[in-house]
C-alpha cells in the first residue's frame, strides 16, 4: 500500500514536471520512507493517548528517531514489518517502564546507558543496505551518535533524581535501540554463515 501511494504520488509529481522524471524512483523511495516514517509516528501517538501517556510517547519519539537515524540498527525487510518492530518496542518500552517506576536503582540506570553507549561504540553507525554511507559520512554519523547517545544517557541519569518515570523512559528507549542493534549485528552475522 506505502509503495503504491508513494509510486502515484512520484508519477503525479513527474507528469506535471514538480520532480525531475530522471528521479523519480528516487523521491517515491523518499515518500515511502516518509509515510511508513508518518505511519509510525501516529501509531505511537495514538497509543500514547489510548494510555494516556501521551507525553512519554513524544518523549519515546525525541530520543528514539534521532538516536537510532544516527546509530542504525535492525532493519525490516518491509515497512509493515518495521512499523510492527517500531510499536512493539514502544509497547515493551511503556510497559517496562511502568514496571520498573517503583523498583529501579540509579545503578540499574547506569547499566542499562552504559550497555547502550557500550553498542554505540562498538557498532554505530550500521550502515541501511538501502542507504550506503561515504566514509566521509560515516565517520561524522558516528562522532554525532557518540556525542548524541553521551548526552541522552548523561541526562537520562541526572532526570532520575528529578522524575523516575522519565528517566526510566528514556534509559530504557535507548537500550531499546542498543538491542536493535545486537540484533542486526547477529542477522548479519548469521546470513553470512
């Protein structure tokens, strides 16, 4: 369905000369990413209100989408798939936050950013088959991934003492990503024998 609508959209676009023809495979890649992308973001609001937790999803979305566009991770082989991962690990991440709220330690916090910043290190970025980094790029993803997850973990840490929810929210989106990227590095690791 993303890739029909994208394709119409892209052929529209073409026939009254707003995109280049030569591209136009191009910008209907860039509309399906978007509306998967915009599929996701309405599918983790919604759900947010439905709990109302309506500010932990934005939060969830502000650490989240700019954390894992810098470090990569797993990627889905269609935007079903990837919106279906995207939920669930926002369903988990609620849900273990909410679990966690009463009982964790600040020394658990600095576990889980530090097996997170742990995965940044060593695997960040991992490269999208469909997006292939220049060196160039590369190196600047990952010196802004390591500056980036460094601030968010750090003040994931010091929100702790402030409001527990939150902080557990956002340590434990950003494990969420480090997972992410475990599994990729063990997909690709695994299909390569």
């Amino acid at each position: 369905m993303i890739t029909s609508i994208s394709k119409k959209l892209a052929s529209y676009l073409s026939r009254k000369n707003i995109i280049d023809k030569d591209k136009k495979e191009i910008y209907q890649y860039g509309y399906e990413v978007l509306i998967s992308g915009l599929i996701g973001f309405a599918i983790v609001i919604i759900l947010g209100i439905l709990m109302n937790r309506f500010i932990e999803s934005l939060l969830f979305l502000g650490v989240f989408v700019p954390v894992r566009q810098l470090t990569g991770g797993y990627h889905a082989d269609s935007y079903l798939k990837c919106n279906i991962v995207f939920t669930v690990v926002f369903l988990v991440v609620m849900l273990v936050t909410e679990a966690m709220v009463s009982t964790i330690s600040i020394i658990y916090m600095i576990i889980l950013t530090a097996v997170f910043m742990l995965a940044v290190y060593e695997f960040a970025p991992m490269e999208n088959p469909n997006k292939p980094l220049d060196e160039n790029q590369n190196l600047l993803n990952r010196k802004s991934a390591l500056i980036v997850s460094a601030i968010i973990s750090f003040t994931s840490i010091v929100v702790y003492f402030m409001n527990r929810r939150i902080a557990i929210l956002m340590a434990m989106t950003l494990f969420s990503i480090a997972f992410l990227m475990f599994f990729e590095k063990y997909k690709v690791s695994y299909s390569k024998g």
